[in-house]
C-alpha cells in the first residue's frame, strides 16, 4: 500500500518539473527572437595604420644589502644566490653548516692489528701406499695388474700370486668389474675398474686396492708455510720446530675436517703462548683420492713369466 502511495508522489513531481521545464522555455521564445532579428553594423575608419611609441618605465640602480648576521650562529651566512651546505649534528640534534665533529662525544677505538702468526696450513694429507693399482691387462678369468711403486715410480706387472719382494707385499686377488659412477654436475657414467688385494708379508694385513683410487696409510701429516722463507715442511702431531724466534707445537691434526692446532710460544718468553686453529689454504686431497684412469693394455696383451 505504502509503495502504491510513493509511486504516486514520484509520478506527481516528475509531472510538475516537466510542467516547469516547458513554461521557462516558452518565456524564453521572445528574447531568442529579439537577439536573432537585431542587426549589427561595423563602422571601418580609412585613415591609415600608424603604429604607436611605447614609453619604457624610467628605472634606478639598487644594491643587495649586505645579510644580517645572527648573533647566536655567526656562521649562517651566505651570499647571494650560493646554494647553502648544511649539515645535521646528531649527538646535539641540531643542523650547522660546518661538519659535525664528533670526537668530544664519541671516541673512536684504534683497531690494532695483532701481529702475523707466522706458519700457515697448506694441506692435510696422509702417505700414499707404497703400491698403488693403476691399471689392468688380459682378459676375464687372466687378469694382470699394472702397479705402481710409489717409491721409485716404476710401474711393476703382476697377476694373483705375484710377490714383490722389495715391497714385501703379495698379490693375494686381481678382479676387473664395471662401476656406474655419478660425475658432479654430469651424467653417470659407466668405468670398468680393477681391484687387487695385496699381504703384507711382514705385517700379515692385507690391503685392498682399487685402480679409480689411490690409497693411502698411515696417520696424517700437516703440510705447514713458514711465512718468512716460504719454507714448506711436513709435520705430524706432537711435532715442534722452530722458526723466525718462535717455537711451534703442534697439538692436534682433524684430517675430516682439514684443519691443525698449533701452539706458538716465543723464545725468549716475552709473550704470551698464542693457540691458533688454522685452515686449510690450498685445496688439496686429505685421504684417498680418485686417480685418472690409466691407458690399459690391450686385452690381447701377453707378458710371459707374470
């Protein structure tokens, strides 16, 4: 019912507007008739065009004042059209145009660099084997093993059974298999690689050896630089020397983790012992490492009296 009644007061008012609206414009209809039927005359004088003198505007010289100097900040003075430099203190929250000088307020500590500790780690790493497998000839079921001798450098044959005497080791088994190996950063790829068992003859251990890695024996040893000569030496744990007015200790040797403690104590006691722990520097291989395969033989190769 109410919505009936609203719709009747809208449909009301929109009637009386337009009722409005048409009246104004009948009103109007006269003064359009007035304005469009007037006529409108220009009157064109024949003299000719003469241009007029502009009279410029006498001027006087003035000059800048000299800026006032405040008396509480002398320095806030410039002159005209110079670009100002301020500056902001923070100790006195205040803004100067000269640098804050902050050595009353804050002292700034010497930083003194302690002296060099003279020795530097170049690398762990233990003794190789004195035998090492390189290589292999002959085919399945007549293997023969190319071995090094570390000593010497000599590369020896030999296949299970073979005693090298002045190693005091024997071949104990020779065997050749292929490995699926993962390269970083690459595909895997598939290596044959030979392993040799060897017996120490006088230790009655026996020692298994792979042609992909070295082996190595033996307790580690530290590869040490004396800064002074650039002197490399090679030093277990418990070792000491010495060196440029100190004497060195070397108290422990991580081989997993590639680092020495050396204690350094100066010779005539008139410092402190120092302790330091020193890294590795030059990357270098810490236990047994992979070797690049050798240029076998072959399979047809034949070493008679091996």
């Amino acid at each position: 019912m109410m919505a009936r009644i609203y719709d009747k007061i809208l449909a009301g008012a929109a009637a009386c507007l337009l009722l409005a609206l048409v009246g104004w414009y009948l009103l109007q209809q006269g003064t359009v008739s007035e304005i469009t039927s007037r006529s409108v005359s220009v009157a064109l004088s024949s003299a000719p065009y003469a241009p007029q003198t502009l009279t410029l505007p006498s001027s006087s010289a003035r000059t800048w004042a000299d800026p006032t100097v405040n008396a509480s900040q002398p320095e806030w003075v410039f002159d005209v059209f110079t670009p100002p430099v301020i500056y902001y203190n923070r100790v006195s929250r205040e803004f100067t145009v000269t640098p804050p000088d902050y050595s009353e307020t804050k002292k700034v500590e010497e930083v003194v660099e302690p002296p060099p500790f003279g020795v530097e780690l170049v690398e762990v790493r233990r003794d190789p084997f004195r035998l090492q497998l390189v290589g292999y000839a002959g085919g399945e079921g007549n293997y023969l093993g190319m071995f090094e001798n570390v000593a010497t450098g000599d590369t020896v044959l030999g296949r299970a059974g073979k005693t090298f005497t002045d190693l005091g080791l024997s071949v104990v088994s020779l065997d050749v298999k292929k490995e699926r190996i993962q390269l970083p950063d690459s595909m895997p790829i598939v290596q044959t690689v030979a392993y040799a068992r060897v017996l120490d003859l006088e230790s009655q251990e026996e020692i298994d050896l792979s042609s992909s890695v070295r082996r190595a024996t033996g307790s580690p040893s530290a590869v040490l630089r004396l800064l002074a000569t650039g002197e490399e030496r090679t030093e277990k744990v418990d070792a000491e020397f010495d060196a440029g007015g100190y004497h060195y200790h070397v108290d422990t040797l991580s081989e997993e983790s590639g680092n020495v403690t050396i204690t350094r104590t100066s010779a005539d006691e008139s410092e402190a012992a120092i302790t330091k722990i020193l890294e590795v520097t030059v990357a270098a291989p810490v236990a047994e490492t992979e070797a690049p395969p050798a240029e076998a033989p072959p399979e047809t190769a034949v070493f008679p009296g091996f």
